[in-house]
C-alpha cells in the first residue's frame, strides 16, 4: 500500500503561528514604550542625568565666585588694598572667570544660568550701597574714577553725551577724583564729593555755564569746512582738515593773487560770547603770507572792520602752543570762526602750506 503524500507518520513538523508572532510585537513595544519612558520623561534617567549635571556646572560657578569674593575682603583687609576691588570691578572679574570657564552670562552681566538651574553674583557679594555718577564727557574719551589712589571705575565714552553714568560703592562725602584721558592723554581732571545722585563736567570750559565748546580736545568737529574765504577769491587747495584727528593740513596757491584766505572756518552764534579762545600746536607754515584767527562773516566781509578788529595775526616763528583771544563782544549774530593763511595785502600770489593740531576752540 503507498504512503500519502500529505501525511507521513512519524514525521513532526515546526514553526510558529501568526498569533504567537502578534503577541511577541506587542510585548516588544510595551517594552520600548517602557524603556522610552524611563528615560526621556521629566523624571527620567536621561533628565535626571542634565539635571544633575547643570546642578554641578552651577555648584562649580558658585566656588568659583565664593573664591574671588573671600580673596577681595583679604585684598580689602591688607595694609595698602593692594589687588582691592570695587563691587562693579569684582563683578567684571568674576565675569571674565566664568566666561573663560565656558559659562553664558546673561545680558544683565549678573546671573548665570545652567538649564533651569541659576544664580545672581550680586547675591554673594559683601553688600554696599550704589552711587550714581552722571558724567558730562567728550566722544572717544576714557574717564577714570579714583579713590585714595586707586582706581574704582573706569568709563568709556562712545558717543559725546551728558549723561554717561556709572555707580560706585563708596560712602557720601567721600573725596573722589575723576581723571579725563584721550589718546592716552591726560587732559583734565578734577576732584569732587560723593553725593547721593553725582553729576561732573569734564569740559573745563563749561564749568559753572562759562563757557561753550565748539571743538574740545578730540571732540569731532561740527560744521567745519576747510577752502577758501574772502570774496574774489580763487584759491586752488588741496587738502583737508581731518575731522578725526584735528589735523588741518592745507597746500594752497591763490592762481588770481586776490587778497583772500585758505584754512579752516565754522559758521556758529556767538551773540551771547564776549570773546574766542583758539588753542592749536605743532604749527607747520611755508609761504608768502601770515596766519590769522579771525571771528566774523569772514566769506562777505574780509575787508570790514568787525572783522578787521577782531582778528589776531601770527607770523609762526615756530611757536610750539599758540592761544589766541578774540575779543567778540561787538560782533553779533551767526559768524565764522577762521583760522587761515591769509595775504590781506593783496597784489601778490599766495602760496605754501600749512598744518597745525587743534586742541580747542571755546566761546566764553
């Protein structure tokens, strides 16, 4: 008899249903459901990994802040305050060090924060009262402020503005001294006391309303022109006044041999002046003609007597810092400040060069 294709006894068969293959998916994704949920939920090995390390970055943050503030009270403590910090400057310090260690300060320059996890610099500091100073300064200036000798501010000036401010954490009444540098030179300085809310001027001119200043030691010059003045005049120039470093430097020759000028003039009121002080140095001169500095309508009325009666010749036998007084009282109205090479006498051609630096230009 044969055997069935189909069945052959004896003979076992393996291998597994679709239903057993069903149940093993789902408990596989229960699984990783798990798995996912243990790590990445808000109390999950994951999170609790970052939070323990953000709480650690900012324990790290915290000695070191702890650290610069017990050096500062040893500084502060030891005869002389060698190494003593302000507030405002142990915080900049303190900031630097975080920075360096790869930490983010916020915009406010006090708080550092680490994930969720945060702190204040101000909160560990020894506290002491804040005084404003609002300081009136010329542009591109750095002002110091110094206490027995030691520097506790220092302020950069961007922009010419009268109210740059800055906070100090020294007691009313104390003796502060505010220094006035530009171009790494000392240009005024002055000691006053410290007030619940402090204003200083560091124009000498305008001290108690006495005075204005037109240019001022670097200050940028506003609407100065450099050319020709006088009427008639045909002066072929070359040159420029240098707005960023006050330089005038001009070469000149008058092609018509009119009796007429070259330099630099600013149109400007001085109705409520009585006079101009000019102050410039390292005067450079050639040619056939003197300097002059004049106030008036110089362009219409070279020739007139305000103008003639307000000006005052140099003939630059090399004078190191030349200061001219104009006496303005009896001029009026919009008029020109100048400071040229002039040929008033005419019927002869003008020619040369000229250079000097202006360090200021006052109404007083």
């Amino acid at each position: 008899m044969k055997k069935s294709k189909e069945f052959i006894k004896g003979k076992k068969y393996t291998g597994i249903t679709l239903i057993s293959l069903v149940i093993t998916i789902i408990l596989l994704i229960i699984l990783a459901g798990v798995a996912i949920n243990l790590s990445l939920v808000e109390n999950g090995i994951l999170n609790k990994s970052l939070i323990a390390k953000d709480k650690t970055n900012i324990k790290n943050a915290e000695e070191i802040i702890k650290l610069a503030v017990l050096e500062n009270q040893m500084a502060e403590n030891e005869n002389g305050q060698e190494g003593y910090l302000e507030n405002n400057q142990l915080v900049e310090k303190i900031i630097n060090q975080l920075k360096s260690k790869g930490y983010n300060v916020e915009a406010d320059n006090d708080t550092i924060k680490c994930g969720k996890e945060e702190i204040k610099i101000s909160d560990y500091l020894e506290k002491k009262d804040a005084h404003k100073i609002i300081i009136n300064a010329p542009k591109n200036s750095i002002i110091i402020l110094s206490y027995n000798e030691r520097e506790i501010a220092k302020i950069n000036v961007d922009e010419e503005t009268k109210n740059v401010t800055t906070n100090i954490y020294r007691e009313i009444g104390d003796t502060i001294i505010a220094s006035c540098k530009l171009n790494d030179q000392l240009i005024y300085e002055k000691t006053f006391q410290l007030e619940e809310n402090t204003q200083i001027n560091m124009y000498p001119c305008e001290e108690n309303g006495d005075g204005k200043a037109i240019y001022w030691y670097g200050m940028e010059f506003t609407n100065f022109e450099s050319g020709a003045v006088g009427y008639g005049s045909y002066i072929f120039v070359e040159g420029e006044c240098n707005k960023n470093d006050n330089n005038i430097n001009l070469y000149f020759n008058d092609i018509y041999s009119t009796a007429a000028g070259v330099g630099v003039y600013c149109k400007v009121d001085v109705t409520n002046y009585n006079n101009v002080e000019i102050k410039v140095n390292n005067v450079a001169y050639t040619g056939s003609s003197v300097i002059m500095y004049l106030v008036g309508d110089v362009a219409n009325n070279y020739h007139e007597d305000t103008v003639k009666s307000s000006y005052s010749e140099n003939p630059m036998e090399s004078e190191n810092n030349p200061i001219k007084n104009i006496v303005t009282k009896d001029i009026q109205g919009e008029k020109y400040i100048s400071i040229i090479a002039s040929n008033p006498s005419g019927g002869a051609e003008q020619y040369g060069t000229l250079s000097m630096n202006i360090e200021s230009i006052v109404l007083k």
